[in-house]
C-alpha cells in the first residue's frame, strides 16, 4: 500500500513539475510584453557611457556623418542595405553604422513542409528589433564612427562564390584625417564573422579610441512555446586579475531594464541565447579585459535591450594604422562549433540543473548517431545503454516485485481479516514483508532512475539543435515535436499497461482503479511530448518488460519449489 502511494506521489510530482515549466513559460512571455511596453521617458542613450576597463572614456562627438551622431539614426530602407550571402547565411547590413540588421540561415527551415523559408535569427521590422552592432567611441574628441555613422560602400550585393572561401565585406567612413574601414569576413560553412575596424590615422596626433560590440534586441518574444525555454542575454569570462574561474551568467531582458551590468572580464563572450539559436560578440583576443555592459534604449519608440563589452583604450600614432578585431557569432547553437570559439561558449546550450546527466546522454548520443547516422536509432541505443547500467538496481526491484505479486493472496486474506484494524493490519502486512524478504518500496526504485533521466533527456531534445527537424523512421520526420499520428504515445500506454500486468495488483480497491487509469493518462500526457522522448519512454518499458518477465517467472519457480519442499 505504501509503495503505491509513493508511485502515486512521484507520478503526480513529475506532471506538476512539466505544468510548472509550462506555466512559467507563458508568464515569462508576459512579463517579457509588459517590460516591452515601457515609455520613451524611462529609456537610457543606446551607447556605452563610460568607464572602459582600463579608464573613462568620452562621450563620442566626432561620429556620425558632419554633424555628429545625433543625426537621425534609424534603418536604412532595404534597397539602401547591402545584401552578403554565404552558403549558410543570408544577410543585410545597414550602411548607417555597419549594423547586420538581418541574418536568415539558410540550412535551417522553420518548418520541414516550407524548405525554402529559413529561420530569421536577427531583423528590424516595426515592433521587433533583434541587430548586431558595433563602432568606435573616441576619446579627447578624436573622430570615430559609432553605429550611426554613415559609411560609404562599395558595392550594395555580396556573394560567395563556388571556388572560394571568404568573402570580405568593406565599408568605409572618413573625417578629419582618420579614416576607418569596417570589413566583414565570412568563411564558407562558417557562422561565425570576423569584423574588423582598420583605423588609419593620417593627422599629426594620434588617436585613441575603444571599439564597442553590442546585440540589441527587443523583450518581447514573437510567438509562443508550449514548454519553456530561456530567451535573453548571457555573458562568460574570467574576472580580470581574478584567476581561472569562469564566470557563466544569464541576465534577461527585464534584468537589464532595472540594472546595468558592468564587470571587467578577460577570455570572455557575451550574447543573447534563445532556443536552437544564438548570437555572441568575442573578443578576437581571448587575453584582453573588456567591459561587459547592458543597455535599455529606445528605437522607433519601443523599449530595446542591448548586451556589449567594450574594448581597451587602443592608440595610433601619426601615420600609423591599427586593426582592432572581434568576432560575431550568428547560427544555431552546435556545441562542436561554440566550444573553440570561447571558453564556455558551449554553455549557450543549456540543459538545466541536470546538465551532468544530459551531457553524457548527448555524448552517447552523438557518438551512436555518427555511427548509424539516424537520431531515432541512436536513442533506441542510448535506452539500452541506460538499462544496461541499471540492469542490478532494477533486477532487485523485479525480484521484490515479483514476491510481492505472489504473495498478493496472502496481502488480501490480511485485508479481509484484519479490515476494521488499521494499526493491526499494517503490523500483519510488515511480518508478512519480513518473512517473505520483501521490500515495499522496492516497486518504486525504476521510476526513481527514470525520472532524472527522463528529465535530462527532455532537455537534450528541446536544447540541441543537431536533433531538431531530425527524422526517424516513416511517420515520424522530427523527433522535436509530438507525433503527429500519436502512434508512439499509443505503444507506449500499451506497453505501460502490459508492465503493469506483471505488477502485484493493488490491495486497495480505490489505489487499483487509479492504476488502471495511470496508463490512459500517461499516454495522453505523452502525446503532446517530443517524439523522440516517447521513443526512449517506450523502448525502455519493453526492455523493461522483457527484464521483469524473466524475473518474476524465476522468482515464481523459486517460491514454488520452496513451497513444495515445505
């Protein structure tokens, strides 16, 4: 009875735990819309104020096109953009500023029956705003170009080519005897974007200026997720003087809307993270301490959160020419890709508290899908790899269980005999457990193990985006959604109700129509669940299966034999 309830408790807490992330899903989209709807009046400039990480710096008078950068901003019309594609990227940068105003990435359809229309990671459209940018604040009045500027372009269409492997972008702006050439590099195959401003300096003084790197994004998010998943800002790196612990924080919209971030950080990053998809500024030299800062702006009258870091004061001499370097990831979040970038970029994939079981699962995982080149499969070998390592634990659970369902006669005659006398029944019930060396609470050990698994598998497939739009077999095209015919959440409840045919049956009459139930609700609970994490529930009750049957037929035979001999 006892072991029943504990089933009951621990099914009940997991559904409540699911809702939960459910629910604040919903609400965080909420508070994210209600911190969109601030006014103009609580807003804060759109460029970092101050203090670098090695000492104040003016604010920029020399920017912009003559007059400074207090002309009007705003976005340049699309036939004014310069359009750059790669074989993965299709992009558009402003010549207001040199900001990527747009990137859609190719290789990664927003759903499977529209191929042709890719994910659209960053845009400026009315209401919506998600932009890289990046410029030069100069110090003592030295001329710098910051995202307002005008830059003057060479050509308005950019493509890369068969036969080649990187494409630079350049724009150009001039004043004053200084003249910065802001050059975007990209690689074939490649997400990641070297941009680089070349300041040359032709006065009789020299120059000395920060580079600035910045995402600036609007609180909202469009649409809605049935499970949550965290959408806002993340920052990394080492406190500078501070020896080699990392520093991995997340700071969200609404975080950003009442503080402001400021930390001097060296081999750092810092990006805004969503699901599947990231972008992230790093510093071109892991070594070099920049100031992580936060923003909350205005553009076009809606509210605007900006993550940056802002570089040392770099100096030219007369005649002289610096490059400063950065680099800017836009693309999904694929682990073998972020981890060389930047210490802890693979962060960005974030598989919650339980992170130290999904990683081993997602290692598995990856190794046994370059091995069959299937991600359905490679879960079907994950599962069986999982109940080989709990093979004992479980075994021992089967073996109590199967004592227990041969003494379930036994269970019921103390019931009827002893039902006006609770106290007194329990006491029958634990003579009865010692002589027959069972454990009650033995049933519950399976579901135990499977919990956290269960869980860390769930956030494998919702944060890797190697399995998103990953197909198995025949009906299912993408082990990320729900099964659209529900066949696997049937299996599923079907082998939930043949796991339960080998179960004790329940004393209580009340507890007993509550299982029969159990897996009618499950499978209804499992068919809105990833396909993917049907797939493994369902594998691993027939292995399940297979394991208690032989099991409890031995323990059967034993009792038997014991039986006959006394």
């Amino acid at each position: 009875m006892e072991q029943r309830r504990l089933i009951l408790i621990i099914a009940l807490g997991f559904v409540l735990i699911l809702l939960w992330q459910a629910w604040l899903g919903e609400n965080r989209s909420e508070m994210d819309s209600s911190a969109s709807g601030a006014t103009s009046s609580q807003v804060a400039d759109d460029l970092p104020t101050g203090d670098g990480p090695d000492e104040s710096v003016d604010r920029p008078s020399g920017a912009g096109v003559p007059g400074g950068s207090d002309d009007m901003p705003g976005a340049a019309s699309d036939d004014k953009r310069i359009t750059v594609e790669t074989d993965v990227l299709s992009l558009a940068i402003d010549p207001v500023g040199g900001t990527l105003v747009q990137a859609d990435l190719l290789e990664y359809p927003v759903t499977l029956d529209q191929p042709d229309h890719p994910v659209r990671l960053l845009e400026d459209s009315q209401g919506f705003t998600y932009i890289a940018q990046s410029g030069l604040l100069g110090r003592n009045d030295a001329p710098a170009p910051d995202h307002h500027a005008q830059f003057e372009i060479q050509e308005s269409a950019y493509q890369l080519v068969d036969g080649e492997s990187v494409l630079e972008v350049p724009l150009v702006w001039e004043r004053d005897g200084v003249r910065v050439t802001k050059t975007f590099i990209f690689k074939r195959g490649s997400y990641a974007i070297d941009v680089r401003h070349t300041v040359e300096n032709t006065t009789d003084a020299e120059w000395r200026g920060q580079q600035y790197r910045q995402l600036t994004r609007s609180g909202s998010t469009p649409g809605m997720q049935l499970m949550y998943t965290y959408t806002g800002g993340v920052y990394a790196g080492t406190p500078a003087g501070g020896g080699d612990r990392l520093n991995y924080e997340k700071i969200d919209f609404e975080e950003m809307g009442k503080i402001r971030l400021d930390k001097n950080l060296e081999d750092g990053w810092a990006g805004i993270i969503q699901h599947y998809f990231m972008s992230a500024w790093v510093p071109a030299d892991a070594q070099q301490v920049n100031q992580y800062y936060t923003l909350k702006s205005d553009r076009d009258g809606f509210p605007v959160y900006s993550m940056g870091l802002l570089s040392p004061t770099a100096t030219v001499g007369p005649g002289s020419t610096e490059t400063l370097e950065s680099i800017l990831y836009v693309g999904p979040k694929i682990q073998s890709d972020l981890e060389p970038l930047a210490t802890g970029m693979h962060l960005a994939v974030d598989f919650g508290i339980l992170t130290f079981i999904s990683e081993p699962i997602f290692w598995l995982l990856d190794l046994f899908h370059d091995w069959v080149g299937n991600w359905g499969w490679a879960i079907v070998m994950v599962t069986l790899v999982i109940k080989l390592i709990f093979l004992w634990p479980s075994a021992v659970s089967y073996r109590s269980m199967a004592r227990m369902r041969a003494v379930t006669p036994k269970m019921q005659a103390l019931k009827e005999r002893f039902s006006d006398d609770k106290q007194r029944l329990s006491q029958e019930m634990m003579k009865l457990y010692q002589k027959e060396k069972i454990n009650p609470l033995g049933g519950c050990l399976p579901i135990l193990i499977q919990i956290p698994v269960f869980i860390a598998l769930y956030w494998v497939l919702v944060e890797s985006v190697e399995l998103r739009q990953a197909p198995w077999i025949l009906w299912i095209e993408d082990l990320t959604q729900r099964d659209p015919y529900f066949i696997l959440p049937l299996l599923m409840g079907l082998s939930m109700w043949a796991q339960q045919r080998l179960n004790p049956a329940p004393v209580d009459p009340m507890q007993k129509k509550i299982f029969q139930w159990l897996p009618v609700v499950f499978t209804v609970f499992f068919a809105f669940f990833p396909a993917g994490l049907v797939l493994y529930w369902f594998v691993n009750n027939l292995l399940s299966i297979i394991q208690q049957a032989i099991i409890t037929r031995r323990v059967e035979r034993q009792m038997a034999a014991k039986k006959g001999s006394s």
